[in-house]
C-alpha cells in the first residue's frame, strides 16, 4: 500500500521517490494532504491542488445539485449531522473554520473543502471531533472567544450595508451572552437587558466600534457598582456608551 501511495505521489510531482517518502511520512501517509504539503513547501502553492476525495464526497452530499455551493437546505443538513442546532453559538465557530465572510453567501466548493483540510479534517467524523474541539475552545479561551464576537458582526452584516441593524446585534448579543452562559465570557442578564432597553429607545443601528467596544466595557464594569466606581467619560468610549452611562444615571441605576 504504502509503496503504491509513492508511486502515485512521483507520478503526479514528477519528483525523486525519497521526496515522496518524505512528504509521506511527515503526514501520516495520506496521500492527499502529502501533496498539498509538497505543493506548499516545493513549489509554492502555483500547482493546483486535488481536493481530498472524502471531503469533495462529502460536499457532493450537501450541494444538492449545485455544482459549486452548499445549498440552504443542505447547509442545515450539514450542522444537523454536526448534532448542532441553528440557534447554537458553536455554528458561528462553524462558519469561522469555513472562512464564511457572510451568511448572505453560499458556502462554496472551496470554502468548504479548504476550511476543514486546513483544520485536518477528512471526513463528517473528523469534522464533528474538531466542532466539538471549537465547542470547548469557546468554554475555555477569551481570546477565542473574543475573536468569534468580533467576526460574528461582519458575518451576519447584510449585503451593503455599513452598520448593523439593532434587532440583529441585540439578538445575537442574546446568542452570544445566554443566561446561565458556559462561555469564556459572560455578561450578566442585568446588564445585557439594561443595554437593549436604551438602544432601543435611541438607535435602529450599530457601528463596528460599539460592537468591540461593548465586550470590553462589559468585561471591565460586571455590575452597576463597578460601573460607577471606575467609568471614566474621558477615557476612549464610544459616545454612544458615554450615553448608556447617563442614561443609567438618570433612571437612578447608580
């Protein structure tokens, strides 16, 4: 087998059976990923690369027909095989490891294939071990979870549009920030509820910046008690949360 696995690598490079040796051994003799490791190290990624033939398979599943994208229904499919409901946080892990840049875009072909064999994924089996992976990841690491906040508002960001419509940043920040939450980071339910309420009273839209900049205000001030003994209006706050803070003022919060 493994010499078959050589003779099939020097086929296709064109290069000495001791480099196919190699490139094999270093990745656990899987025919596929050793030629994108050839391809990457060797020649600089100008080859064009096979696609590993599990993943095409399992891409094939979920295409319904259509040659290059996931279609909706199979994209369903896909997180319901995951054991993942549409509402679950972990799904924008899921978009996050396929480089989805926007959930008005199909998951492509190549999206696909090259985000989980980036992740060494080659099969649905492998592909559910590194989403439970990403899962835990979003338990345990600030920084991953950070990172997955502040990829979500361009993800769910319609089509031309600049700014975030409120419905959706305070439906997400519910996602994001469940009561009882398991994730790295939390923002209490008092908080979260007080924040809607004034957004919704003042703004239909949220900028880039108010989004970051929630998390850490957040994070920095738990409760109202912390949030009037530390808030400074001349630090570097976004006037909109400058704002939230007078408006807590005035309601008698702090």
């Amino acid at each position: 087998m493994r010499n078959q696995d050589i003779e099939e690598f020097v086929a296709l490079t064109k290069t000495s059976r001791s480099t196919a040796k190699k490139y094999l051994s270093n990745n656990n003799w899987a025919l596929e990923y050793a030629l994108n490791d050839f391809y990457d190290t060797e020649q600089d990624g100008f080859i064009s690369k096979p696609h590993p033939p599990e993943l095409l398979a399992l891409f094939n599943e979920y295409n319904k027909g259509d040659e290059d994208a996931i279609s909706t229904d199979g994209l369903i499919k896909f997180m319901g095989d995951l054991d993942l409901d549409l509402e679950d946080p972990v799904t924008l892990c899921v978009a996050d490891a396929m480089h989805c840049a926007s959930l008005s875009q199909s998951v492509s072909k190549e999206m696909f294939i090259q985000g989980w064999h980036e992740n060494l994924c080659g099969n649905l089996l492998q592909i559910k071990e590194k989403v439970s992976e990403l899962s835990e990841k979003l338990r345990s690491d600030a920084a991953y979870f950070e990172h997955i906040y502040s990829y979500t508002y361009a993800l769910v960001l319609e089509p031309n549009e600049k700014q975030l419509d409120l419905e959706t940043a305070i439906a997400y920040w519910q996602l994001l920030f469940p009561e009882d939450s398991v994730y790295a980071i939390k923002v209490p339910q008092e908080r979260l509820q007080s924040w809607a309420a004034f957004l919704t009273g003042n703004v239909t839209r949220i900028h880039y910046d108010v989004w970051n900049m929630f998390l850490k205000f957040a994070r920095m001030f738990p409760d109202d008690k912390v949030l009037k003994q530390g808030y400074n209006e001349n630090d570097a706050w976004p006037v909109l949360i400058d704002e939230y803070y007078e408006y807590l003022e005035e309601e008698g919060q702090l």
